[in-house]
C-alpha cells in the first residue's frame, strides 16, 4: 500500500451519501430473491455485474428500482443495512446518515413499517457490533408528484422520532427541486432536516432552486455548482457541505476521467466537499474506494485526504460535541501523515 493508501485506511470518516437499496449487491440480490421466491431478470451474479454499464443517472435508476424488488420483509432491510455497516465499519466509517427510498417500496405493496423497521433494527445491530452511529434520511422521489411526497411523510408520522431528515432522489432532469417547495416547508416546521440531490445532472438553477426553495442544511452531488461563480461564492461564504461521490460521477458519465473529477476545483474554491459512495454496489466501491480512486488519480495529497475526512464530520448532523470527539480521534490518527506539520 502507498502512503496515502495507508492514510486513508486509518482515517476514522462519517459517511453522508449513501443509498442504502444502492449497497445491495448481486450476491445478497440472489440470495434475496431465492429467499423470497421472487424472479430476477438474471441467470447469475456475472450476469448482474454485466449490466452495470449506464450512460446517464435514467440508466442506472431503471436497474436500481428493478433489483430493489427482491426487498419484502424486514429481515431483508435488516440484513441489507447490517452488509453495508460491515462494509462502512472496514472502512473505518464511524458513523454513517444514509438515505432510503420509502416510495420505491409502498408502491410495490411494501409496507413502510416494514422498510422503517427492518432498517432501524440494521442501524441498531451496526452500533452493537462496531460502535458505528447512523441516522436515517427518508428520501422522496422527485419523478413522482409533490401529493406522493407528502402521503409518504405522512406515511412516516409514527417513525419521525428515528428519521433524521427529507431528502429528494431519482431523475433530476426535469423534476426541478421548485415542484418539493411546500412537501420541504412542512418537513423543516417538523423539525426536520433537509437535504436534497442538485447538480449531479441539473443545471446550477437547480442548486438554487435547492437552497431558496427547498432551504437545504446539506447539498447532495452539487457538481455543476462550479459553472456559477456567484454559486460557488455564497456555497463557500454558507459553508455548505457537499456530498460528492467520484466513482458514481465516473460510472454516470458526469465526468468522462477520474482525473477531471472537479474536488481539486472545489477544495481550491473553499468549498466544504466530502467524499462518499452513493451506491456503491452499482458503482465499483465504498467508501475508501473513492478516497482512493482521486488519490489515484493524482488529485490529492495528504492534507487534503485529510480535510475531506473532516469535512464529513463538520458536515453530519451529528452534535457539536459528537464532532470534536470525532475529529479529535482523526487528528491523532492523521497526525503522522502530514508533512507539513
Ligand atoms: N438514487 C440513488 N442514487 C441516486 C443518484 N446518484 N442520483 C439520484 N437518485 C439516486
Ligand atoms: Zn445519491
């Protein structure tokens, strides 16, 4: 292992985007499908890889929703959260805020008891078995209609006590955050959190749209930010925190190259960019994976490695004193790798 590989390694880092229906791999699909008697359109694990090949965010979303199908009972959302936590705690992820799809299941008949309790008990069995903390983002299509959004909140009254924020997914183009304005309001007098994807394909208005409209703490994606400098100024002056995950925006074709991924751009420009895996079944790695895969790629050196592990604790909505426990334990764990200290 390099060095910086090695840094990466030991870092204790928060993980702030990930999909948790996007962390089901092929194996835990078969095994899903076989336990619950449900046809997948593939003959083996070689043959669902296969198909992970996507041009745009349509590509991958129409594969995603289709695997999600072999999800039934809360013991498969248990057993689907506990596999990524394995995954997240080998990477040295402490604690973890990751996003669920609630309308990708009660409009198959799913049950949101069923999806909301299935996960709680993962997130449980995660802090028992490796002192990882999570909190949970109930996320809302945006393809589907604003009355969807809000049936679903209301769908999820009895469980607002273990649900953290709102988030908006799904296909961006077209379904610009304005449509969430009123489903967003009522979430914050809630007294929810409130993210939302913006940027990853969309245009800049999006990004906007997202902070006046939808008054977002956190900015997932945010990459076309960068074409607005007036944007990218008052990002920087809010310090916003960005949830960026290269590997996705490679396997997206948001960028064409690792080595013309933008986090160089947006560290230089004081933006407060984190780095995360999004669905890292679908996308080729976790977490470290796309550490890594900039590290690689020459876009960072250590002191940056190291400010994007802080940036993800900054940008939790974990307390203030959770935080500095946290960062003092990457400080110490950073120490040795820094040569300019
Ligand atoms: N749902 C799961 N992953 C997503 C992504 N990267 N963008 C939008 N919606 C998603
Ligand atoms: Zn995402």
């Amino acid at each position: 292992m390099t060095v910086l590989e090695h840094l990466i390694a030991d870092m204790p880092k928060a993980e702030l985007h990930l999909h948790i229906e996007g962390s089901l791999e092929p194996e835990l699909m078969f095994a899903l499908a076989q336990r619950n008697k449900v046809t997948i359109p593939f003959a083996s694990v070689e043959d669902v890889r296969a198909a992970y090949s996507f041009s745009r965010l349509q590509d991958f979303l129409d594969i995603y929703y289709a695997g999600a199908d072999v999800l039934r009972t809360e013991e498969d959302f248990r057993d689907l959260a506990l596999a990524y936590f394995d995954r997240a705690a080998a990477d040295n992820v402490v604690h973890a805020e990751i996003f669920f799809d609630p309308q990708a299941h009660t409009d198959r008949g799913i049950p949101f008891s069923v999806v909301a309790e299935g996960l709680l008990a993962g997130m449980k069995d995660a802090e028992a078995k490796h002192g990882l903390t999570s909190r949970l983002i109930l996320c809302f299509l945006r393809h589907l209609d604003e009355d969807a959004a809000f049936a679903t909140l209301a769908a999820a009254e009895p469980w607002l006590d273990r649900i953290e924020g709102v988030g908006l997914d799904s296909s961006e183009m077209g379904h610009p955050p304005a449509k969430f304005a009123n489903v967003f309001a009522r979430a914050g007098e809630m007294g929810l959190r409130r993210v939302a994807h913006a940027g990853e394909e969309g245009p800049p208005a999006y990004v906007h749209e997202a902070l006046d409209l939808l008054k977002v703490d956190r900015l997932d994606h945010g990459n076309r930010s960068l074409e607005d400098q007036a944007l990218v100024t008052r990002l920087a002056r809010e310090s916003m925190t960005l949830t960026v995950c290269p590997l996705s925006n490679l396997k997206l074709c948001v960028i064409d190259d690792m080595r013309a991924h933008p986090i160089p751009t947006m560290l230089r420009q004081g933006l407060r960019a984190t780095i995360n895996s999004d669905d890292p079944a679908y996308f080729g790695g976790y977490v470290n994976d796309n550490y890594r895969a900039l590290a690689t790629a020459g876009l960072v050196d250590a002191d940056d490695l190291i400010l994007l592990a802080r940036n993800s604790f900054l940008g939790s909505f974990l307390d203030d004193a959770a935080v500095a426990t946290h960062l003092a334990a990457l400080d110490a764990a950073a120490h040795h790798y820094q040569p300019s200290r």
